[in-house]
C-alpha cells in the first residue's frame, strides 16, 4: 500500500433535439508576424528563452499493469518514478500546496496509467458531490491531466476525475477547449481518512500521436475547493491555464506507445428502436434504425472514420435561449460523430459567433431543428508531421423540396514559428437549400506564451470568399484579432468584415454587410484575505454597414466584479445601447418599430459557491428599452445532498413597457402604440447518479414565446467503455389558450457495441 501520513509542503426558444454544450474553458488564438524585421523577431525568440526548463518524468515499462480499482496496493506501483513537486497557483500564486500530492505513471503494451494520491489531513472536508460522466469536475476536489500527445506545445486532451471515480474528459486545440469530446478511458477512486486516492487507465487505441517520438507533453492540476486552492506540476502560473502547453511538462518513455494500438481498428454496431406520436401533426409509427460506425487508424496521428445510417437520438435537447434581438441564436453541437477531432476544423479566432466558415450542426438538421437522415459520412482527420489535416465528406438524404446533397469540409493548418499556425478551409455544398455553394478561407494565428515576462499574446488574421450558385459578388469576409489575455491585465481589439452577400452555408451567419470593431480591457487586483479576486471591465462593439453607415453600438462598463476563495460573487454591468432599426421586428407577439433607440440598462448579478449543497444565483436589473423601460430578474438554485443527486430550478423573466406594432390578420402592421408583455423561460433539471456508470437525467424546460413545454428524460448505463445502452424519452406540451395538451411523444431505446482489434 503506498498510502502514507501526508507531509506539509512541496471551470429564442427553440425546441431541437440537441443539448447546449457546456461552456469551453476559452480560447485564444495566435499570430507571429513572419514579416517582422529580424531585430523584432530576435527579441520575441528571446523573451521566450527566458522561460524555466519544464519538469521531466518518464513513465516505467512494465509488463502488466496494475488493476483499475483505486487501492495503489498493486506491486507495480513501487517501480514507477513519483511527482510531488507541486507548487499552488491559486489563491497564492508561488507558495508550496497546502496538502501533499503524488503522481505515478506507468505504461504496458496497451495503456497508460496514472496513480493518484491526493493526501488531505482534513479528509473530511473534501467536496465531493459528483460523480456523473462529464460534470464538471473542476469546481469540486479533482485532479486533471492535459496530454499532449504530439508534443507540438498547441493540443492535447484533458482526463479529470474526482473522489468519487466521475470522468470528464475533452480535447483542446491551443484554449479553445470541446467538452463533449468522449475518449474510452477508466478510472477508479476511493475516500479514506488519510485523503483520496485514484487509479486512471487509457489505452493508447484512444490517443492519436506522433509515432516513434519518445516524448509527450504533460500538465498536472490538483484542486482542493473548500479553500480554492489549485496547485500546478508544470507552468504554474495564473496567466496561463491548465490547456496551454507551451510551458507543459515532458512525459518521456512514450516510444513503445505504438505496439498498443493493433490493429487500429473499431468498429460499432448499433441499433435505435424509436416509437413516435404525435398528436399535432396526426404521426404514429414505429421504426427500427440500425447503424453502423467504424474507426480505424491509418497512421498512429491520423484516424479515417465512417458513419452509416447514424441516429443521434441520444445526445439530448436544446437548453431554450430567448432572443430579445433580430439576429439568429447559436446552439452548440452535440453529436459524437461530429465532435471527434472537431478541433480540427476550427478556423481562426472564430467560434460561437457571426462568420465561422463550418459549423457541423447545418448538417443533418433542418432550418428548425428536425432530424434529416444521413445514409453515409466519411472522414479523416489527424496529424502528418507539421500538417493538421480534417476531411469530412456527408451525403444528406433529401427531405421535402430540398434534395439530397454531398456535403464536404477540409481543413488543413501548419504548425509554424514556435506556437502559431497557418492554414486554410474549404467547403463545399448547401444542407439547407438546393443552390450551389463554395467556401474558401485562409488564416493565421499567433501565439506567444512567454511574451514579456511569461505573459501571452495573441492574434489572428483572416479571410473567406464565398460563391453561391457562380455569383461571388459582395461575398468576402475577413478580420483582424489582437489580444491580451493574461491575469493582471486583459485587453483585446479586432475588426471584422462581412459582406452583403457572404453565405457560409456549411457555416453559421446571422448579420451580413456589416463592419464590426470591438475592444476591451479588464484590470485584476489579487487583495488578501477572503477575497480572491477583484475586476473592473470596459468593452464596446461599433457595428457599421460596408459604407460606413451606423448600425449599432454597445458600450459596457463592469465596475465590480468580486469573487471569494471558494467562489462566492457579486457582478455590476452598467451598458449603453445604440440601435439602428430599419426593418420591424418581433419580440413575442409585439413588433419593435423602425427607428433609432438609445437606451441603457443596469444588472447585478450576485452568486453563492458550489461549495455548498445548495447553491444560489441571481440577478436583476432594468433600465430604458426601445424608447421604454424593462426589468428583468433571473433566480436559480441548485440542490446537491450527495454525490448521487442534484435538482435545480431556473427562471428568467423580462417585463417590457415599450411603444410597439401588433400583426394584423392580413400580415401587415398596425399603428405604434404603448404596449407592455412578460416573457418567461424555466427550466427544472434532475439527475441521479446510481453509479459513475450508471446516469438517470431529466430536462424540463418551458417558455411562453412558444407556449410550449418539453421533458427530455435519459437513462444511459455505460456497459463498459466505448459500449453504451440508452433509454430516452421526449414529451412535448402545448400551453396555448391556457390548455395543456399532449403534443409529441417519442421515447427510444439505443445500444452501440464497441468492438476494438
């Protein structure tokens, strides 16, 4: 037993089948300016080779490894090098842990393992209250390690795991961080009175990697929450979180990696039986769906996968957003398919925003969110040398006047200077309409994490032609991103052009012809005592149309925004907003009349930690609107007794007092008169945690734009890794006229079998 007395020291409504995502950890971007003058580019390589040596630890070969139980009693155990040399990040930068920490690391022909042991003389106060696949593990007692497997300082995947034996994992390009990425992995933990203790397994079949290279990259962070403390292996600093690994540790003896993978080969049956009624629209069948998907690793860095006859059932449903604007809302991705090597695809600084060039979830989707078939799908993605290559290519199955179409996306960058890349996007075919259509981007991004001083900055440069049906006409788009982004002092500027015409239609776009600047700038101060952090924020957007011609503005100013050590807060948001409306618009029943609005508004939001078993948020605030006023107030609470149990009830309710227009019968608009609506979106969730394994999740959600409400119930029960059964159920409600009738129910059983040679 390794165990031993520990020793002081050394994270509009819609109804459509897809779950929001959780947040990403954030992302920043890079660019290095090739064409610098030498006596620039000399400087920057120098502030860079002031950076410390990065630790070193090598995982022993042995010839069986231990068992996955966590009780590190395993033989095995006693031959493997040990980590303790941990120093804190937070809430006192550069002190020693307050509590003692030890990593082991050893490999076989097939796994990577990692032996865990988070010592704690106050064992007792330990939080602990999840354990369900993919919480989010960081805001309890965790220990998270970041692999980069290409050792190429840029990606990496995240493995995280609790007390209690939950696994989060993810995969991360530079910061911008896919939660929902699944890899087949197992860990084991246990509570003791001397602290607790984890074993974590990983098949190398998972990872992809550079074959041959004896060495990886490796970050390691422990978070104990009941004082915020988090303590680092490697680049232990607040500039930088635990997904940059410029500065990461080294993992050497990973030269033998490439006998595990065999034959490289997976291969996942499945089957969907799906009942559907649906009393709206008079539907009520039965269907049998069977399916097929296959994995297979053409080199150790790159992966050819094939889909047939998917069925994304399973991934769950929106969580409901309401829109108090005239530009569409982003709903995140979801499905397994495509989020395995999305990072791949990420073009520039662009994410969850105006202009990203692919945005997967146009594919096998209808402008409202109904499922269309996709008999068959491709792709290849990974890593050759220098090169990041993804390929996909879709075939849709038409539906009603939209006919079946190939749909494609590829996507190469290359690895240039010490952290940046350079690359390029193109796409090719409309999900949503039967024109034809063409995109081709190109961009560069900087990043340097030893910037003056060991802080980061970062940049990005673009641009994209769009050719929709042979007309290319007012349909380029390109930008310019700078940033700032560490501790003590964050800023950013960027600018952004659309044209009227621009039409990514494997992309996302909500606003055309427009020119978009934006800035901002936050101060940090680290006081002592209780109080970890404290920020002031100013930020504004400037949006004019391609003539220079005002469109809208937005100017915000956070004058406090406080945290505690252990996550309580309170936030004040002050902004200004200058709005150019040229076409009427709805918000619910009552349309916003043409006219130019100046109004301002005023929030606080205030929040207790999660700490705690009950946890509370809320926030309220109003103002002027639209030459009116509003108030709004946002209440939640969430409820954790133990690690096998957690309800939560949300609200978000808008009043309004506004001069609007009301839709006659025969489409057109009425006079401008006084109006005055509410709008109501609540959402109550439960999830039961029977055992890491074995997860019960139910999603209520309803909102009064839609008069509709909707109940998502998912029981998912992991057999073993990579081999899951489903049991979901989906129930739609109608509350129109104040009656409440059934609307569609569709319950579904789904099992995939994970076969691995």
């Amino acid at each position: 037993m390794l165990d031993r007395p520990p020793s002081a020291g050394s994270l509009r409504a819609s109804n459509s089948k897809l779950e929001t995502a959780d947040v990403s950890d954030g992302w920043f971007v890079q660019f290095r300016f090739a064409s610098l003058p030498l006596a620039l580019l000399t400087l920057l390589y120098s502030a860079g080779s002031l950076a410390l040596e990065p630790p070193h630890i090598k995982a022993i070969r042995v010839d069986e490894g231990p068992a996955i139980d966590g009780v590190l009693d395993d033989p095995v155990w006693q031959l493997a090098q040990v980590i303790d040399d941990f120093t804190q990040v937070e809430p006192h930068q550069g002190n020693p842990p307050s509590e003692r920490t030890e990593i082991r690391i050893l490999i076989d022909d097939e796994m990577l393992y990692f032996g865990v042991s988070c010592f704690d003389r106050r064992a007792d106060e330990i939080v602990a209250r999840r354990m369900q696949r993919d919480d989010f593990f960081f805001l309890e007692d965790s220990i998270s390690f970041t692999i980069d497997t290409f050792h190429d300082h840029r990606n990496g995947f995240l493995f995280q795991t609790g007390p209690h034996g939950g696994r989060r994992d993810g995969s991360f390009e530079n910061r911008n961080f896919e939660s929902n990425w699944d890899g087949i992995w197992s860990a084991k933990a246990r509570v003791t009175s001397e602290g607790w203790f984890a074993e974590i397994a990983i098949p190398f079949k998972t990872l992809p990697f550079r074959p041959g290279s004896d060495s990886w990259g490796l970050n390691i962070s422990r978070v104990m929450r009941r004082d915020g403390e988090s303590n680092r292996w490697a680049d232990p600093f607040v500039e930088r979180i635990l997904t940059d690994m410029a500065e990461a540790g080294v993992l050497e003896g990973m030269a033998s990696a490439q006998d595990g993978i065999g034959l490289g080969l997976d291969v996942v049956p499945s089957g969907t039986v799906r009942r559907v009624d649906d009393n709206t629209e008079d539907r009520h069948y039965t269907k049998l769906k069977p399916g097929f998907d296959a994995f297979y690793r053409i080199l150790p860095s790159l992966t050819g996968s094939l889909t047939v006859n998917s069925d994304f059932g399973e991934a769950g449903v929106d969580e409901r957003q309401v829109n108090f604007d005239r530009f569409g809302l982003f709903f995140p991705e979801k499905r397994d398919f495509f989020l395995q090597d999305s990072g791949l695809f990420n073009f520039a600084d662009l994410r969850q925003e105006n202009g990203l060039p692919y945005f997967s979830r146009k594919i096998g989707l209808s402008a409202t969110g109904e499922a269309q078939n996709l008999p068959v799908g491709g792709k290849v993605a990974g890593r050759i040398g220098r090169f990041n290559i993804g390929l996909m290519d879709i075939l849709q199955e038409g539906k009603g006047e939209i006919d079946a179409s190939n749909l494609f996306a590829g996507r190469v960058s290359m690895n240039v200077l010490g952290e940046s890349t350079i690359g390029a996007i193109v796409t090719n075919g409309d999900p949503l309409s039967n024109q034809n259509n063409t995109l081709i981007g190109l961009d560069f991004n900087y990043k340097n994490s030893t910037f003056a001083e060991n802080r980061l900055l970062s940049g990005s440069a673009w641009a994209q032609q769009s050719v929709t049906s042979g007309d290319a006409s007012q349909q380029t788009a390109y930008g310019l991103s700078l940033q700032y982004p560490n501790d003590r002092i964050n800023w950013r500027i960027s600018f952004q052009e659309f044209g009227e015409k621009f039409n990514p239609a494997m992309g996302f776009v909500n606003r055309t012809d427009i020119r978009q600047y934006r800035g901002s700038w936050q101060y940090r101060w680290r006081p002592s005592g209780d109080i970890n952090t404290v920020d002031a924020r100013i930020s504004g957007i400037v949006t004019t149309n391609t003539s220079n011609r005002m469109e809208s503005a937005v100017f915000g100013f956070r004058p406090l925004v406080l945290a505690t050590e252990i996550g309580d807060g309170v936030e004040l948001r002050i902004a200004h907003f200058h709005d150019v409306v040229r076409t009427p618009f709805p918000i619910d029943d009552i349309y916003v009349p043409e006219g130019t609005y100046d109004y301002d508004e005023g929030m606080v939001f205030l929040r207790t930690s999660h700490n705690r078993p009950i946890r509370a948020r809320l926030g309220f605030g109003g103002g002027s609107f639209r030459d009116g006023h509003n108030f709004r107030v946002a209440p939640s609470i969430e409820w954790r007794p133990s690690n096998h149990w957690m309800l939560s009830f949300s609200h978000h309710f808008d009043r309004f007092w506004i001069p609007g227009q009301k839709q006659r019968p025969d489409g057109t608009l009425g006079a401008v008169a006084d109006r005055d609506f509410s709008t109501h979106l609540t959402q109550m969730k439960l999830k039961i945690a029977f055992t890491p394994d074995l997860t019960w999740n139910t999603t209520v959600q309803w909102d009064n734009l839609s008069e509709t409400m909707g109940l998502n119930s998912r029981l998912r029960w992991i057999i073993r890794e990579g081999s899951d059964f489903f049991i979901v159920f989906n129930q739609d409600y109608t509350t129109r006229g104040g009656e409440f009738r059934v609307g569609r129910t569709e319950p579904l059983i789904k099992l995939d079998w994970r076969y691995r040679f």
